[in-house]
C-alpha cells in the first residue's frame, strides 16, 4: 500500500581506506536528511571481499514525499559536504520507489 512515502534503496560503494571519512559522512547526512522529515531506517554492509579497496553497504532511506527528498538534495549544508563524500565513496546507485505490499512471516496463516 502506497501511503505517499518515497523509499529509496542506496547502493553505496565506499572506499575501505575512507570508512571513517564515510561514516562523518553519512552521520551528517542523516542529521541533515532529519530536517526534511527523512530517515535512514537501515543499513546493510557488504563485505563481499575484504581484500578489495572497497566495501558495499544498503541503506534504506524513507522521505515523506518528493518533494521533501528533493528538500533534502538541494541543501546548503548537504552540498557543502560533498568533497568529504568524494573522498569516501566510490560509487552510488539510487533506486527509487514507494512501499509495496506486505507478505506474511514464514508459517504465517491467512484467515
């Protein structure tokens, strides 16, 4: 059921040698996102290989609205961090959509 909020599935590649850079980051980010009614509700972290320079974590972020993420990008002190990001991450894929249903737990019966 749709009820208005935009979700967003963040695939972010970091940079091991920058996991602290990434996490001041990110903790900006969240206070920042907060202003707009936005919230990283959680996180997933990849280790696919921890020989690699970089890592993989997901995050799942929720806005109210559009209009409200788009709040959010536009923001001074967003854009103001974005040599601090440069240094940390690798790579960010977005994707963008809204709540779907909702499938019962294992061994959950319908009525």
């Amino acid at each position: 059921m749709n009820n208005g909020r935009l979700l967003l599935v963040a695939i972010i590649t970091v940079a091991r040698d920058a996991l602290d850079a990434f996490r001041s980051y990110e903790e900006s980010a969240a206070r920042i996102m907060a202003r707009y009614g936005g919230a990283i509700e959680r996180t997933v972290a990849l280790d696919d290989d921890p020989s690699a320079g970089g890592m993989r974590e997901v995050h799942l972020v929720a806005f109210p609205d559009r209009p409200a993420f788009d709040a959010y990008r536009a923001d001074p002190e967003l854009n103001a961090l974005a040599g601090l990001r440069a240094t940390a991450i690798v790579r960010t894929e977005i994707l963008v959509g809204t709540e779907g249903p909702l499938y019962p737990a294992a061994g959950a019966h319908s009525p």
